[in-house]
C-alpha cells in the first residue's frame, strides 16, 4: 500500500511538473534575467569608478565615443578637468546641446574625421590637442544605437542596417549585392564558424527571391544553419549557437561601419597625440574586438622592449558569453 501510493504521489508530481514547465521556464528566465541586470549594474559601477582612477590627475580628456553621455559627465566632475567629445551618430548634435559648459565641446564624426575637425577648428583647437593627456573609447554599440531600430538588437525584428550614422551601405544590401568569397571574408573576420555554411544560404535565398531584410530574418537563417552543424552539437549545444549568431551580426557591423580601419586610426591618432604618461583608456565588448585592438596596438612595435610604444593593462574583464562580454584595458603612453 505504501509502495502504491508513493507511484501515485510520483505520477502526480511528474504530471504537475509538466503542466507547470513553462511557467517555470518563464520563471527561470526571469531570473536569469535579473542576475544579468544585476551584472551589468556592478560592471557599470566598477566601470565607472576604474574610470575616475585611470584619468585622475588628466587635465584635457577625448572621450571620442560619447553615446549618451554617461562618461564624459563623469569626467566632468572634476571641476579642473575639460572634454572634447566625438560621436558619429546623427542625434548626438542634440544630445550635446544639454551640456552647458565651457570645459566641453562636442562634435559629430569618426576617428578619421578627426584631422579634418581639427583644421576647420584650427584656433579653438589648437590647444587642445597640445594638451590632451588621455583618450577614451568604448567600442560597440551605444545604448542609444541599440534603441535606433536599425537591427543592432538582435531579438528584435527590425530592418537589418546596421549602420552607425547615415552614411555607407547598409547590412542587408551587402547581403544581397556581395560576392561569396566576400561574404566568407567578413564572416570570418567576426569570428563566425560555419561561414561558408551560413553565406550559402544567403546566397540560396537571393535566387529564391526571398531576401534578407530584418534581425529576425538574419537571426532565423543564422539559427536554422548552425543548427544543423555537428559545431553546435553536445551539452553547451545552445550557448555556443546563441555565441556564433551574435558573432554573425558583429561581423557584418564591423563591416558595414569599417570598425577595423577605424580602429587602427585611433591607435595611430593616440600615437601621434598623446605624450610620454598619456593614456588610451577602452572598453571593448567582445573576445574579438579585444584581439583586434591588441594585435593593432603593438603592430608596429618592434619585438625589442626599447622599440615599445605602449605599456598595455587590464583592469577589468567578464569573460562570459560573447553577448555579456566586457573588458577594460588602459594603453600608457612609453
């Protein structure tokens, strides 16, 4: 009898689970989300605080990546301290007309606009960036850009642009126009597995006329290939898938905004700029990124230690999944 009754009680229990599972899944969910949230909050703490200690005692900051603000107002808390601010999206004009201040000036372009901004603003500038003792930049994309519905958020269905500012081609045009071989080059640039696997399916779709126009058609191709690849079979399967389609839509960003070259622009205007104790403060918010901006950092620095140019630090990282990654790394000037 006792025997019985403990299969009853089991069955109940099994079928009680399995009417609840999605509630639980929501809940679970939930959850997870709350512990990221909770993350992101003490990284931007942390963040915030490593910041003010990195350009402490810096008279004459660049913060070329204002987005909304949120370090350049932090270095302007320093009442000694003045911020030159560069973004390349076309609202940041409005956003820095909310700053009243005479230790701040803002302008809108990117890293290699910057010579053409410093000639047309000779006698503003000039001191500037005589005196500019640090540079700061957080590479990706702003919350403000992540808000623009231009396919930046990947689980949103939006059209697939892509595009910092409004100049260039978008993501789904490169998609449509570009060669195989291309498509392969800038998928595994990103860091993409399965790129041939996955451009052939683009290419697929173009003779079926069924083009890709939004995130969420990228993100369903994206997923319905690797899907099917033996890379993104086993227990960690739906973490490393979640991983490579990110990767997809880092890969074509970087593309589509010519990051890379950007990149090594900045690192050579740092060079140029700043002198001997200076800092290039960034963030950077994917394994690949990071890689990037070391190798370009110490490229043209010769193996000898007395050829070095930087002096390289990181003072933060989360090495979690790609889409929750963040590091911050400080170069001082040698």
């Amino acid at each position: 009898m006792f025997r019985s009754s403990n299969i009853v009680q089991r069955g109940f229990r099994v079928i009680f689970m399995w009417n609840n599972f999605y509630g639980f899944h929501r809940l679970f969910h939930v959850i997870f989300w709350f512990q990221r949230l909770s993350l992101r909050q003490y990284c931007q703490t942390t963040f915030d605080q490593d910041i003010i200690d990195l350009f402490r005692g810096c008279q004459t900051v660049f913060d070329l990546t204002y987005g909304d603000g949120h370090h350049t107002n932090l270095l302007l808390r320093d009442d000694r301290r003045r911020v030159l601010a560069l973004d390349r999206d076309p609202a940041v004009t409005d956003r820095f007309a909310k700053i009243h201040e005479d230790r701040f000036c803002g302008f809108r372009g990117k890293f290699s606009d910057i010579p053409t901004i410093a000639a047309e603003n000779k006698e503003k500038l000039n001191d500037w960036f005589s005196e500019c003792d640090g540079i700061l930049v957080d590479f990706g994309v702003s919350n403000s850009q992540l808000k623009s519905s231009k396919g930046f958020c990947v689980g949103e269905n939006s059209p697939l642009d892509l595009r910092m500012d409004d100049d260039g081609i978008p993501a789904h045009k490169i998609l449509l126009y570009s060669e195989m071989d291309t498509l392969i080059k800038i998928m595994k640039a990103g860091g993409v597995k399965n790129a041939k696997g996955l451009v052939t399916d683009i290419i697929e779709r173009r003779y079926l006329r069924n083009h890709i126009q939004t995130s969420e058609d990228l993100y369903e191709l994206s997923r319905h290939c690797f899907s099917g690849s033996d890379a993104f079979s086993g227990l960690n399967c739906e973490t490393s898938l979640r991983i490579n389609i990110s990767r997809v839509f880092l890969a074509l960003r970087m593309f589509v905004n010519n990051e890379l070259n950007e990149m090594k622009f900045l690192i050579q205007l740092a060079e140029t700029v700043l002198n001997q104790g200076s800092r290039l403060v960034v963030v950077l918010h994917s394994r690949k990124e990071e890689d990037y901006f070391r190798r370009f950092l110490f490229c043209s620095t010769s193996a000898s230690s007395a050829n070095r140019k930087w002096n390289l630090v990181a003072h933060f990282r989360e090495p979690s999944d790609d889409d929750d990654y963040i590091s911050l790394l400080s170069a001082t000037r040698l």
